[in-house]
C-alpha cells in the first residue's frame, strides 16, 4: 500500500503523518508537494495538519486552489482513501469534499490538549477497529475547529452515519455544532477530524489509540485487493 502526504507552505504536521504511517504499518509513503499534478500511484492521502499558506483570508482557502488538489478530488471519486486532520479537515471542507466549515473556535483562543473522543461511526475505512461508542483518547490544536452546518446539511449526516467522532461527554473545546470533531462524505471513504490521531500512536506520546486509524485503512486496503496482497 502506497500513501502520500500533501505538504503545502505552512504544512507542519506533515512529519508527523509520515511517521505514524512508517513506524505503525510499515507502509511506503511519500510527502507530495502542493504543486503535484498526479496522484495516481497512491492508494490513500493524507492531507495533514498546520496553517497552509499562513491561514490568510480563510483557513483552507488558499490550499483549496493547489494544483494538488484537483488530483485530491480525483482521488476522492475513484474511492482512493483521504484522511484530513485540523488544517486538512478545514482544506476538505473548502474543496467541497466535506459538508460544513470550521469557524473560529469559541472561546477565541488557541486550543492543544488531550480531548476524549466518542466514535460515532466505526463502520469508515479508518476506523474499522475501533468500537462504535468506545472512547479514545486523541489531542487537538487549533484555533479554527469550531464544526459548522447548517441545519439541513446536519440533519443528512445523522441520517447518512457521516458523524464520525464526537468530543465525548460534556467536553466541547471549540464549540463546534452537536460535539462534532470528525466526519466523512457519504461514500465514506473520506474523513476529515480536528483531532490529531498521528499524535496519538505511542504511550510515549501520552496515548496509543491513533494507532488504530492507520492499522484501518491497510485492513481496508487489504480486504479490497484480496488475494493480490499477501499476509
């Protein structure tokens, strides 16, 4: 299985996502810049978190019209697997991939800390081995997290499962709509998050249950090729 990930200006978790991916599932992944004009040889992409292009006008705004990006929603059509985590969730939701936008958060202030999350929807290809209902424990950072729809767009991702994580309990750090922290498109294999699972794939990191994001999408991979993969 082939990853790339996206790295534009202002990228900064993009190490971290090609890090996860190589020490947890032993995969071939490459950083791709934001220039690239074909993502054919990649069977997922990983569009990581930062502040693309300085965050100028809109988070997102500007990554969204990356030459990259028209390859991304190719891929998106083709049912290739695309994960966006904070600043990658937000280009998702500017390139129409995702429904909803990420505002300022709440309190006005910049967040980072570990944030208990409940998985809503275990059935999406990056979150097969998790437990629907179970709770993990996954850090965020941002400051534009705040998930918004409106009430239409929210009422077709109840009916369609298109929630994918929520904060749990009483915690809501951003003030984002219904707890919501991560979601994915109909076909569900596209799912963007605020939290940050490729900080989350060792104890040494303060929590392991990232790890199972990534030992996921190689299951769904495999199970897609079938016999064409081997072990």
């Amino acid at each position: 299985m082939k990853f790339a990930v996206l790295v534009f200006p202002g990228s900064n978790c993009d190490i971290d996502c090609y890090k996860a991916v190589e020490d947890t599932i032993g995969q071939s992944v490459d950083y791709v810049w934001h220039t690239a004009t074909d993502l054919s040889a990649y069977d997922a992409i990983l569009v990581p978190g930062g502040f693309s292009y300085g965050d100028y006008l809109r988070c997102g705004a500007i990554a969204r019209f990356a030459p990259v990006m028209s390859e991304v929603v190719k891929a998106a059509e083709q049912g290739k697997f695309i994960l966006g985590i904070c600043n990658g969730f937000q280009i998702l939701t500017e390139a129409g991939l995702l429904p909803g936008a990420l505002r300022r958060n709440s309190g006005m202030k910049f967040i980072c800390a570990q944030t208990q999350l409940e998985v809503v929807n275990h059935t999406t290809a990056f979150t097969s081995e998790y437990n629907a209902g179970e709770m993990i424990d996954i850090p965020i950072a941002h400051g534009e997290g705040n998930y918004f729809c409106d009430e239409e767009t929210l009422a077709q991702l109840k009916a369609n499962n298109q929630i994918v994580f929520r904060y749990a309990g009483d915690t809501n750090p951003n003030g984002s709509i219904e707890n919501i922290a991560g979601i994915c498109n109909e076909r569900g294999n596209v799912v963007g998050m605020m939290p940050h699972p490729e900080r989350a794939v060792d104890q040494l990191l303060g929590s392991a249950d990232g790890k199972r994001m990534f030992t996921s999408i190689l299951n769904a991979w495999r199970e897609q090729h079938g016999a064409a993969v081997n072990g």
